[in-house]
C-alpha cells in the first residue's frame, strides 16, 4: 500500500472519481428536468394542455428524478446529502400540491369574460394551508427547529397584530363567504348599495367592479356581505325595464296599447321573448299614464334599449294621431317647436318636391312636425362629402350650391332635396353642399320617411325611379350595369325600410 505523497495523491484521485460520478448523474437528472419542462412549455404555448397540468407533471417528474438521484448515488454520498435532498423533496412536494391545486379549481371556476379562469378565494387559502403544513414540517423534522416556543413567546405581538387588522381581516372571511356562497360570478352585473358595474375580480379583501362610465371602483368585501346586493344576471340573463308614457285622456285606450305594443316590437334591443306589454297604469285629470313593459338582454344595453323604445313610440303616437300631454310636450319636443305650425309658403315647397308628390296637407303638416328645420347663413356648409348620414333636406327657402371638388355642379332652391342617397341606402355623402343665401332646409330622419312610406306606399316606386335615374347616368353606355346597380340600391333601400 503507498505512503506518503502518493498514498494522497491516490486519495485525491479516487476523490475526484467519486465527485465526478455524483456530478455525472446530477446533470444528467438536470438534463432530463429542463427537456421535460420544455415539451410541457411547448404543449401549453399550444393548448393542448392547461399550464397547472404541465406544472403539475413537471414536478411529479422531478420528484421522481430526485429519488433517482437519491438511491443511484453510493450510500455515503446519500447520507451526506439528506439534507439537500429533503429540503429539495420538500419544494417539489409543495410546486406538486399548488399545481394541483390551480388544476382541480381551474376544473371547477367560471370563465371569466377575458377567456382567464375566475380567481378563487378558496384556491388561495387552500395553498396557503399547504404551505403551513409543509413549512412546519420542514422546520421540526429536517431543520429540527421546535416552533411551540416561538409561537408561545409571540402571542401578545399576535394579538397586538389581530387586533390592528379587525377591517382586513373580516373583509378576508366575507370575501371566503362570497366565495362559498357565490351570490355573483366574475362578469356577473350588479348594484351594492349605489353602485351599479360588471364584477371583474374578487380578491382577499374587496370586489372589483367597473361602472357604466368605465370607471373601476373597489369594494371591500365586508360591505359587500352587509349592504343590499342586486344581481342582474341571476338567475335570468335578461332583464325587464318598465317606463311610463302618458297619454290624452280621449285617447282610447285600446288604441294607445296597440301604438305602444308596435313601437315594442319595432324597437331595438328589446326582446321578443319574453313578449313585451303595454298596460294602462293611472288615470290623471289631464293624462292617462301607460306604462310600458319589456325586456332586455344585458343590462349595459339598457339606455340604448329605453332610447329605442321612446324615440319608436314618439313616431308611433304622431302616425296614429295621439297628441303627447302638453307638459310631456313641452320637454320632449323643445327643438321641434319651430315646425310645429308650417307656413303657406313651406306648405307649397314641400308640395312641389317629387318624391312626395300627392301627400295631403295634413301629411305634409305631420311630417313637419316629425322633422326638424334649420336655417345656415350665406356661405354655410349645410353637409359634407364623404360623411356619413341618415336625414335629406328639403329646402324650404333660399338658395344652395353642390360642390365636388370645389367645382359647382348645380344650384337646387325651394322645393328640390338633397342628401336622399344617405337617407335611402346609407351611402357616405357624394358632394358638398354650401348656402348660396339664407336658406331654411326640412331635415327628414329615417324614422320620419318610414312614417311617409307607410301613408304612401307609391313613395316606394318612386324611390324606384330615383334609383334607376342615377344608375343610367352613372353607366350609360353599359344598361347590364345600370340594372344590377338600380337592384342593388333598392335592396340596400329594401333592408332599411321595407
């Protein structure tokens, strides 16, 4: 056996041989762990695996390389290490249970409206308490640190704490009761106390919700659990939306309900089932009050659902002839007021203009007051090209130009109209028109020429017409291509109106 310098040059070798060997086989379980997690990363890049699953392999496939590694080294080098390798088991142990955990909630938790699983109070506190059972493990049987005293010498600063965080930590247990209890889902609308959102995000302390004006206003969850909670979502999606309309009271009734249920199924965003009602609710000396009763997908939809509604009975009342109560007049038609009594002389425009031709006066009179005048100054740009729009202009007095490229391609004067395209097909502006004089001009809405079309079913033809006209002068010299265009306007004509 050698002595001396070569008995420890024989030492250090057969050391180096031992070290190199336990490194081979901890880079080669490194090797396996890093080409393992890169396929799981792949998968989940690719959905075809959820990332608390891919964690959750990953890690029960570390834990197995470590006891690999464990029981392939030589039983010194294991002893030595068993420190390293419990404390290693230990962090698989717990990157194993918080996958776990993120996977079975992820099974069970809504959607939320950005296609992110909902965050779950009990998700949260279950790894939490896994945390504790593992960190007290790891202290008492591979640190061999006793936490009975230290826990018993804090207990006044722990009360101290407790005590201090009262608020936080009954916002903590009302947030857990939330959850248990589940009273609105994440996307869910609500109203707690006055406010009214779309939940977003419910934590350990509050609830997040963001406002109609978009504005993110944070609940504590302990006000939530004590004030009155409305959801709208629940247990119906839809909701029911009730307004009052007054009516004259010689106005029958049965023919106030017909007008309202007709303006009901004509308004947008209002539900055919459940059918909406019409019921007559007071009786007034001077108004009878109506109210009106239907229902609405969603509830961020239900200012444009009441617009609808109001703006489809106002027309419906003026077709059937039902006056608005004065005071109800008064707010609803302050800037039609101008229009209310038409003029000889607006009288005879309007009954010069083609598209219109044959309305009786009381037609003409009614559309006036369906519509809305203006009146632009001498050099006044009355539209614009390119933007786009839904009225056309009858002129009633004076004078005005069209323009395309600043170069004038007619005059028009009292009795003509412009601005039809737009209002037929919704089409963008093809010209700009200015004042030549003081001019005064009818601005016709759509629902204002529905109103025409269903007194005068001839307007249709001459819509027709006016179609056709345009087609031959834009394609002259090909009668294929005015033909598909005229058909193709009037279908555009046909699904606004028809």
């Amino acid at each position: 056996m050698p002595t001396g310098p070569l008995s420890f040059l024989a030492g250090l070798t057969g050391l180096s041989h031992a070290f190199l060997a336990v490194g081979a086989r901890v880079a080669a379980a490194l090797a396996v762990f890093v080409a393992v997690t890169l396929v799981l990363r792949l998968l989940c890049r690719r959905n075809v695996i959820s990332c608390s699953l891919g964690g959750l392999v990953k890690w029960l496939c570390g834990l197995g390389l470590l006891w690999l590694l464990q029981w392939s080294l030589p039983q010194d080098a294991a002893d030595k290490g068993q420190t390293v390798f419990s404390l290693a088991g230990l962090m698989s142990l717990w990157m194993i249970a918080r996958n776990g955990v993120d996977f079975f909630f992820l099974k069970i938790s809504p959607v939320r409206g950005d296609g992110k699983p909902g965050r779950h109070i009990l998700q949260d506190l279950t790894k939490f308490l896994i945390l504790a059972v593992l960190f007290g493990w790891g202290m008492r049987d591979i640190l061999d640190i006793q936490l009975g005293p230290l826990l018993t010498s804090s207990a006044i600063l722990t009360a101290v704490i407790g005590l201090s965080m009262q608020d936080t930590i009954g916002s903590l247990f009302s947030g857990l009761l939330l959850q248990i209890e589940k009273p609105f889902q994440e996307g869910d609308w609500i109203r707690v106390g006055d406010v009214e959102g779309r939940v977003t995000e419910v934590t350990w302390r509050y609830t997040k919700v963001v406002t109609l004006d978009a504005n993110a206003v944070l609940l504590p969850n302990n006000t939530v659990a004590k004030e009155r909670l409305v959801n709208y979502d629940r247990p119906a999606s839809y909701l029911r939306q009730i307004i009052s309309i007054p009516a004259p009271v010689d106005a029958p009734p049965v023919a106030v309900k017909s007008a309202i249920l007709t303006a009901l199924r004509r308004a947008e965003g209002v539900l055919r089932d459940p059918a909406p009602a019409a019921r007559l609710h007071e009786i007034q000396p001077d108004r009878i009050v109506y109210v009106a009763v239907f229902y609405i997908a969603a509830f961020n939809g239900r200012l444009a659902a009441i617009d609808a509604v109001l703006s489809t009975i106002w027309y419906q009342f003026m077709e059937q002839g039902i006056a608005i109560p004065a005071p109800m007049r008064q707010i609803v038609m302050t800037e039609r007021a101008e229009n209310v009594v038409a003029t000889p002389e607006q009288l005879a425009a309007l009954a010069e203009v083609g598209l219109l031709s044959g309305m009786a006066e009381a037609d003409m009179r009614l559309l006036m007051r369906a519509s809305v005048s203006r009146s632009f100054s001498p050099g006044q740009t009355v539209m614009a090209k390119g933007e786009t729009g839904t009225t056309m202009n009858i002129i009633l007095s004076g004078l005005v130009g069209v323009y395309l490229n600043d170069r004038e391609l007619a005059r028009l004067s009292a009795g003509q109209i412009f601005g039809e395209m737009a209002l037929l097909t919704g089409e963008p502006r093809q010209a700009d028109v200015r004042a030549l004089e003081p001019t005064v001009c009818l601005v016709v809405d759509r629902e204002g020429f529905r109103m025409v079309l269903a007194r005068h079913p001839v307007v249709v033809d001459r819509v027709r017409t006016i179609f056709e006209t345009r087609a031959a002068a834009n394609h002259a010299s090909s009668k294929p291509d005015a033909t598909a265009e005229a058909m193709s306007l009037f279908a555009r004509f046909r699904n606004l109106f028809l």
